[in-house]
C-alpha cells in the first residue's frame, strides 16, 4: 500500500511540475504586454482589468514564490545570492525566478517530498525506520533536484549558442563586409533569428542604446552565457576594436576557428559513442538475445533426462 502512495505522491509532483512550465511566463517585458493589451481596446481599462486579465500563474503563484524567496533573501548570504543570479542568467533566467525563490525552493520541494512522505509512512502503520530512510532519499532528492535541474538548462543553452554561434559569424563577416557597422551587424543577426544568441545580440544592442560602452555590453554578454568560444570572440572584436584592425578580417577569422572548433566538438562526440553505447546493449540488448537464443534450448534441457536430474 505504501509503495501506491509513494507513487502516486510522485506522479502528482511531476504533474504540478510540468503544468508550471508549460505555463511559465514568456521572457517578455509584462509592462509591455499589458500596455500592447490596453491600447487596442476602444474603451479605457482600470488597473484592476488589466490585472485580471492576466493568467492565474502571473497573478498569484508567481507573486506568492517571489514574495517567499523576498523571506529568504534575508537569511541568505549575499555571496550566494549573486552565484544563484549569475547561474539563473546563464540558464536564460527560465520562469523568471528570483534568485532567493530559487534557493528557497531547494527547502521547499525537501520538506514537501521528504516531509510528505514521511507522514505518509507515519499513518500507514508501516516501519517507521524503512518509511524514515526512503523519506531522506526523498528530501534529499528534493534539496538536489533544483540544482540539477537548472546545470542541465545551463548546459543545454551553452550548447545552443555554441552550435549556432558559426552562422551568426557568417552572418555578421558578411554584413560588415558589405559595409554595415558592427553594432547593425548584430541587430541584423536578431532579426534574422530567434535563437538565445541572437536574444543576447538583441540585449545588447539594447545595452549600447541606453549608453553602456560596446565592450562593456560584449563582456557581459560573454559572462552571461559561460561559453569559452564565445569569451574568446568577445576578446577578440574588443581587442580590434582597440587596435584598429579590421573587424570584417578578424570575425572571418573567427568565423573559420568556429567551424573547425564545431566540426572537433562533432568528432569527439562520435568518438564517444562506442563507449556509450556499451550500457544499453550489456543491460538491454544482450538479456533480450540471450533470452531468445537460449529460452528454447533452457526448455528442451528442463524436459530433458537430464533437467529431471538437475531438478
């Protein structure tokens, strides 16, 4: 019975998990969205439509976990606070979380597992030493899980911009080749696509707009995405920028030292294939062959004089 509860306590939490990240808020100015909203209607709006028209995620859960991980932030050290928003900023800041309601729901999602399980085991009647040692499992998987979570939003991003990153150097080579500036160079790249590097290009420029230096807006972009190809770009158009040199010659170059690095990075991952492939076949593929070369002979033998001596 307990193994039903434990179950169905974890299909509910998947299920509450997947419904707020489908409906997550788009990484979109809500100020915008409302004002969009407002100025197409023919008659005036109160504050109280307007905040009513929005969905129940954005008017209640989202507002209620910021204001919990406001709570937290006043118990947290500053030093971890700024690792919690540089991390969320190199994941692309999913769901629009605050850094302290990130770290809050690493306590959240222990004590709603850990806790919630352990009052399971507590009525069920069963052994309160086996309920206590699955109910930490539990809590620490909870305490885990948002830590692992957000590294694999991470890695992934990082992966994305670095895959797309030898296009958009074609596209910015060619653009500043045909006499555009850089910084129209990279306004052509967001609105050619609208991938998360193009999203930072378009962030930028918008940096540049409200009067941060180039190179200043460059560096933090690089330190907002964590990929090393993309540091070393960065230091490479400032360092041109500096000296004089030719921007269209130096992102060729860089563009070039791109594809190489992509087409390595696509070698390496086959060459790592072999090894991973390894598991599923000894775990998977061989049992199912095994079984159906040697289910047949393990019959007749069982039937055998001999399977009677061995039985």
């Amino acid at each position: 019975m307990w193994i039903v509860l434990v179950l169905l306590a974890a299909v509910i939490l998947s299920v509450v998990l997947v419904v707020v990240g489908i409906r997550a808020p788009r990484p979109e100015d809500p100020i915008h969205e409302r004002l969009a909203v407002y100025s197409v209607r023919d008659e005036p709006m109160t504050l109280e439509e307007i905040e009513l028209s929005q969905r129940f995620y954005e008017r209640v859960i989202l507002p209620l976990f910021n204001r919990v991980g406001q709570i937290a932030a006043r118990f947290t050290p500053q030093a971890t606070l700024e690792s919690a928003k540089r991390r969320l900023e190199m994941a692309g800041n999913p769901m629009q979380m605050d850094p302290a309601f990130f770290l809050s729901l690493r306590f959240v999602l222990a004590a709603v597992l850990g806790g919630g399980l352990f009052v399971v085991f507590m009525f069920s009647g069963r052994n309160w030493v086996q309920g206590l040692l699955i109910s930490a499992f539990f809590l620490l998987l909870g305490f885990f899980f948002p830590d692992l979570w957000l590294s694999s939003r991470i890695k992934r991003r990082q992966r994305a911009i670095f895959r797309a990153m030898p296009d958009s150097l074609d596209l910015l080579t060619i653009c500043v080749e045909a006499g555009l500036g850089f910084d129209a160079a990279m306004s052509k790249v967001h609105e050619k696509w609208e991938n998360a590097l193009a999203l930072e290009f378009g962030r930028v420029i918008q940096e540049i707009r409200l009067g941060k230096l180039r190179r200043d807006a460059l560096r933090d972009m690089a330190e907002r995405l964590g990929v090393t190809e993309m540091t070393s770009f960065v230091a490479a158009v400032i360092q041109s920028e500096q000296l004089g040199v030719s921007m269209a010659k130096v992102l060729r170059i860089q563009s070039d030292q791109m594809r190489v690095r992509r087409r390595q990075m696509a070698e390496e991952e086959a060459h790592k294939l072999p090894i991973k492939m390894i598991f599923p076949i000894a775990l998977l593929i061989f049992p199912s062959i095994l079984i159906i070369l040697l289910g047949p002979a393990g019959k007749i033998l069982m039937t055998s004089p001999l399977g009677e001596i061995l039985r």
